[in-house]
C-alpha cells in the first residue's frame, strides 16, 4: 500500500537533515509602518524604553511593586520557586511598561524582545548584544564564529566540505574539531548568544573573501525564485506551506523545493532566520496572524495536490 | 382553561426536532467506526513495514525510514482533522443551531446536551483515545536496540586498532580508543603526524551515545516519572474524599475521613519531594552512563549536566 502512498522512496535525499527547520516561524516584512495607535511616545531605539523617564526608575518601579506582591504571598504561607518569582516580575515590568508608556500588546513584546537578555538572560535574534570577552565566543583554531557560519552556509548549499576546507586553507582535522566545538558552545551557552548570533549571520548570509569563488550551483530560475522569497513575504509563505505538505505525504520537503523551485536549503533556511529576525524587530500580531493564515492555507492546497497524486487519503471514502 | 393544558402538551411531547438529533446521532457513532477502522488498517499494514524498512535502511540517519514515517503520521493526522472538521460542522452547529432556539428552561433541553455529551464523549474520549494508542503505537516502531549497534562499533574498534601504521616510517600506531572525529596522531617512533579518520559507524556512536545511556537506565527515568504523576493522583483522592463528606453527619465517619484526606495530604507532601530527587538521581545515572559510552565528550556532557540541573 505504501508504494501507492508514496511513490518513490529512493530519491536523493542529500537536502534533507542537514539543518533542522530552525526558523518555521511566520513573520512579516514591512519597515515599521505598523499602525501605532498611541503614537505620542518616543522611545528610545536600542532599549526601546520610553524617553520620557529613567531605566533605573522604571527598574526600582518594577522591583517595589513585585517585592510588594512577593512579600504579600509569603505572609500568606505561599511557597515560592525562582519560576513564580520571575513571572511575576515579568508581569510588573509588562504592567509597568503598558502604563507608563500607555502602549499597546505589539510594542511590549517588542521592548521585551529588544531587553530579553537583560531581563530574561537570554538573547533574541535581531537584537543580540555581545560582550567583547565573552569566552564562547573565542576563535577555534582562528575561526570565528562569523567565518564558521560563512563555511556552514556553503556546505549546506551543496558545496564539499573538502572544497570549502581548501578555500579556508585548513585541514579537514580542524574542520572536524570546528564543527565539534562551536555546536557544543552552542548547548553550554544558556544566553543562546552563540546559537542567535549563528542563525542571525545565516540570515545575513554572510560570505568570506576567500569563499567568493566557492559557489554551490544555482539555476538561472532558482536565483530568480531566491530572490523573490527574499522579497515576497507570500510567496515564502507558500513555499513553506508546500514544504510542511510534501513532509506529510512522504516526501522530502527540501529536496521537493530544490526540484521544483531550484533554491538549496541552505538558502531557504536564511531566508526563513531573515523573515524570523525582521518579525522579532517589527513584532505585529496582527501581520504575523496574517502570515500563518495563509501559510495554512496554502499547506492545504498542496496537501490535497500531493493527495491527488498518490491516489487520496485513505480516509477519503468515509462519509457522514 | 388557564392555558394549563397547552403547557402539559409542551412538557410531554417530544420536539420534532429530536428526531433530527437522533439521525445526526447515529450518522456520527457509525462516521467514526469508519474511521476508526481505517486507523486501524492503517496501522496495522504500516507497522510492521516500518519496522523492516528502519532494519533495511542502510542510511545511518535513515532517513527514507523517517519519510515514510512523516508520511504515515500525515495520514493518521488526515483522519483526525476529518474528525474535528465533520464534528464541527455537524454537530456542534446544530447542537448551537438549536440551542438558540430551545431556552434551557425548557423541559426538552436535556434532549439537546445529552446529545451533545454523548457525541462529544464518542468523540473526545473514544475516538481519540483510539488516535493516540495509534499513534504512539506508530511512534514505537523508531526504537532500536542500541546495544547491538554499540557491539558492532565496539567489534569493529577491537578489530582495526592495531591495524594502523605511520605513513612516514611504516611503524605500528596503536588506537587506544574511539575517535569521534578525525583526530592527529603522532608516530610512537619517528614523531611525525598521522591523520586518523574514524569510519562512519565509528562517527555514529555521538549520535546514539545518549540514546543508549538513556535505555540503560529508563527504570530509573520510570521510577521518577511514577513518583512525579503520583501529586495529581492523591490530590484527586483527596478532592473525592472531601466531596463524600458533604452530606456526611456521623461525626465518626466523618473523623475517619478527614484521617485518611490528612494521611492523603502527607503522601502527596512527600511526592512533591521525592519526584525531584529521583530525577537528579536520574540524571545523574544517565550522564555517568553517557561518560562511559564516550569519555571524550565528559567535559562538554558535565557542564550540559549543570545547566540541565540548573533549569529543570
């Protein structure tokens, strides 16, 4: 039955694995012209605090109204964990914020987005602050983790490793050692500096001199189809759609990509951390909701395309 | 008179539209049978061809494995979303569809929810509890017996560690353990660098290091697990106990119940304790398990341990 199902099942499957969708999540694409309804703030644009007061106040505002709640439910005989003191932190700073600066829901995720590593201890893509000693961040045998991230890019477009090794001009021993220590800072590190700042130069798509010639092959059409999931937020929307479909017929989404629309996943999964960089810069639910909606649409319409041609879901002949 | 018999009519007649209740009834127990049996079939065809095609795939990510597998799951999730969509359609919006029109002052409006609880019990219960024996009946057939694939690494390892030679001099290099990853040896007799590449099976053993250190020690991961879900288990002995006593007059029965909700309390206390303790011990058994499997990887597994211990 399952021939019938799912066709082939000895393709080539070199696209797949590689990386693991890091960034499905749906974004959205326009240069702060979302509807503001309380435009009368001005706020500052690194910490994204109002201007009109301190961050230290803000800060002592925050700690006395939650120390005040803290202390009211240990009178009370409450128990408390380091988790229910953090949340309810979290929701003073929220509270706060939303007061002071009488905005909405949109611009509190975006401050919290802009301070999550000075409140939370944990980085967010499109808003990484990196201190110049931080230890994780040290070259591995004189690689950063900016040239890393420039060699994964090609390997996972297709390129040999042994190629880009030679371009580098290493030793495949340390391109081995390389890619054993940076992913294992990646799992020590629980600010995720290195794994955000991985995924924002893969957004960027960065590139080194001495890989300029190193080139994973791309039809004319493919880059004509990468360029356009750069810009058309829709038409990366349905390619995702399409992608999470063939997964659920099957079939190897990346590869199916690659086939049909010429783009590696390498560059498709830059173009998804590119999308999901931006929606954490520009938070808005309402074009984020947008976004989904459509992705789901468009998942359905290549289910019931994939459907079609392995002959209908095996529940199709069920009536009501 | 009075209009006193009109209103007995309406208490005793049954509403025409019962009849419409009883069709949509019996349509949705017979729809989901039929779907039922198409998970089963499903299922049944797929597990065993899953299990040979994870021992026939010779990809060491097995990934056609994994394909087939989206793919089934694709295909049980097909039914579910039927399911919830036909549910939806027809009978929750008739189930509204009348509930605008029948006040629940009405004698008849038990009609209504007991025919929503019985198509929603079908559904959510029965139904579902079917899609998930299902469905992780499918999700088992990923397990492997790791100790084979160990057994065969360590084979190979016994196998080829002696049989390694410096390029330069031709002198015999001893392999005293598993690389990982290629590695730099130097020649015991003419000190020049030789690059040892460990074969692909060899490679594998960081992928299933932690997999296998975990099947080792599962009793112990069960162990916490029984004594994590026992919290919920006595506070709800307890709430049942406290229900039965609301009635309760006999101050005797009374004393004997609040005796046993005390004791239920004290378990329960004492769960919330242990449950933490039996996880580190968990914990703590699996990454000496790990270190044993790959003592290359102790340093990075150690500070994993840490931050794992730190945010559980």
């Amino acid at each position: 039955m399952f021939k019938k199902l799912f066709g082939s099942l000895t393709g080539n499957d070199t696209q797949e694995n590689q990386i693991e969708a890091q960034a499905q999540a749906s974004n959205d694409h326009y240069e702060n012209d979302y509807v503001n309804e309380y435009q009368e703030t001005e706020y500052d644009p690194e910490t994204l605090h109002g201007t009109h007061y301190d961050v230290e106040d803000f800060d002592n505002e925050v700690e006395t109204r939650a120390e005040a709640w803290i202390q009211d439910e240990r009178d009370s005989g409450q128990n408390l964990q380091d988790s229910d003191i953090k949340s309810i932190y979290t929701n003073y700073r929220r509270q706060v914020y939303q007061e002071w600066n009488n905005c909405d829901s949109d611009q509190m995720i975006r401050f919290e987005n802009a301070n999550s590593l000075k409140y939370s201890g944990v980085q967010t893509s499109g808003f990484v602050k990196v201190d110049d000693n931080n230890p994780f961040l040290e070259p591995v045998h004189g690689i950063s983790l900016r040239d890393y991230t420039a060699m994964c890019l090609k390997i996972s477009a297709g390129v040999d490793y042994n190629e880009v090794c030679r371009a580098m001009g290493i030793e495949s021993v340390i391109w081995e050692e390389l890619n054993t220590i940076w992913p294992q800072r990646m799992g020590e590190d629980t600010s995720f500096t290195v794994t955000t700042l991985f995924g924002q130069y893969y957004a960027e798509n960065v590139t080194l001199p001495q890989l300029e010639n190193v080139k994973a092959e791309i039809s004319e059409d493919g880059q004509a189809n990468l360029e356009k999931i750069r810009t058309d937020r829709y038409f990366y929307e349905e390619l995702a759609g399409a992608r999470q479909a063939a997964y659920e017929y099957g079939i190897d989404g990346a590869q199916w990509i690659l086939d049909n629309y010429g783009i590696n996943l390498a560059d498709f999964q830059s173009v998804a951390m590119q999308w999901m960089t931006e929606q954490n810069q520009n938070w808005n639910s309402e074009e984020i909701m947008e976004f989904s909606n459509y992705q789901q649409e468009k998942q359905k319409e290549y289910a019931a395309k994939f459907a079609a041609e392995q002959g209908g879901n095996v529940a199709d002949d069920v009536e009501f | 008179m009075f209009g006193f018999n009109k209103q007995k009519n309406e208490e005793t007649e049954i509403p025409e539209w019962n009849a419409e209740l009883h069709e949509s009834k019996e349509r949705w127990f017979t729809f989901l049978e039929k779907l039922e049996a198409k998970m089963e079939e499903l299922a049944t065809a797929a597990i065993p061809e899953l299990k040979q095609l994870l021992q026939e795939d010779e990809d060491l990510y097995k990934r056609t494995f994994h394909r087939v597998l989206a793919g089934i799951n694709g295909q049980l999730n097909n039914i579910r979303e039927k399911a919830r969509d036909t549910y939806e359609q027809k009978i929750d919006s008739l189930y509204y569809d009348l509930n605008a029109q029948v006040s629940v002052l009405s004698p008849h409006h038990d009609l209504l929810s007991d025919f929503r609880t019985a198509c929603s019990d079908r559904y959510h219960k029965d139904f579902e509890g079917k899609f998930d024996y299902w469905s992780s009946q499918i999700e088992k057939t990923q397990e492997r017996d790791l100790e084979i694939e160990y057994q065969k690494i360590l084979n190979e390892f016994e196998n080829i560690k002696d049989k390694f030679s410096c390029k330069q001099c031709g002198g015999n290099i001893t392999i005293d353990k598993i690389f990982l990853i290629e590695t730099y040896i130097p020649c015991p007799y003419c000190k020049s660098q030789n690059t040892f590449a460990p074969s692909t099976q060899a490679r594998m053993l960081q992928n299933i290091a932690r997999g296998l250190a975990e099947q080792r020690t599962v009793h112990l991961y069960e162990a916490f697990e029984t004594e994590n879900n026992k919290e919920r288990e006595l506070y709800h002995q307890r709430h049942e106990l406290s229900l039965s006593k609301i009635h309760e007059k006999d101050s005797k029965v009374l004393n004997d119940i609040k005796t046993k909700m005390d004791q239920l309390e004290t378990d329960r206390q004492n769960a919330i304790e242990n449950a933490p303790k039996l996880y580190q011990a968990y914990l703590r058994a699996m990454y000496d398990e790990w270190n044993k499997i790959t003592p290359d990887l102790k340093e990075h597994n150690e500070k994993m341990y840490q931050n794992q211990l730190q945010y559980k």
